[in-house]
C-alpha cells in the first residue's frame, strides 16, 4: 500500500529571470490546492547559484497527480509562466526557465 506520491519538478532560471520566477509563486494563483488528492507543496530556492528550484508536490496517488496535470487548474496555475515562455519563442529569445519532473512512491514517513 502506497503512503503517497511525490512530484518534484527541478527548475532552472536564466539569471535574469530569477525575480520574475519567485515573485509568480509568492503570487500564485493556488489552483492546485482545488485538487483532489493534493497535501501539500512546498517551493525551495536553491542556496548556490545555478542549482535549480524544487517545486515538491505530495499527493494521495500518482493518478491525483496525473490528474492535476490534465485540468484547467493546471492551466490557471501556471499561464503566467507559460506566457512568459511563449513570449520568449516569439521573439526568438532562448526560454527564460527550463523544467524536468521527476516522480515518486512514499515508501516511509
């Protein structure tokens, strides 16, 4: 029996994006706390330069979380952001952040 699920997603900021980036999560819109399945979240800023932010998201199961990332929650929660990346592909500007997911199964607490 699973004890839960954990998604974490490694951000990485162009230096001049770092400001932009923090001020849309102390800013965020919460839509993800709408979800079912949802516990928590919590956002950490790397201590060294370069390292990248984790975004650590614990859910009841690996289908709430695939969930969240199919609903128009995820769309209200991250627009900001998405604009921002669009914006950069139009002007032919490299992406001001870059994201990989990784997932997991609680095995303790």
């Amino acid at each position: 029996m699973s004890k839960g699920f954990v998604a974490i997603n490694f951000i990485r900021c162009e230096p001049n994006y770092v400001s932009r980036f923090e001020e849309l999560f102390r800013t965020r819109a919460r839509a993800i706390e709408r979800m079912a399945g949802f516990r928590s979240m919590a956002v950490l800023k790397p201590k060294q330069s370069g390292e990248p932010y984790l975004v650590v998201s614990h859910w009841d199961s690996e289908e709430a979380f695939e969930a969240w990332t199919r609903s128009p929650e995820f769309l209200e929660g991250h627009r900001r952001g998405f604009d921002d990346m669009r914006k950069a592909k139009e002007s032919g500007q490299n992406p001001p952040m870059t994201s990989e997911f990784k997932t997991y199964e609680i095995l303790t607490d």
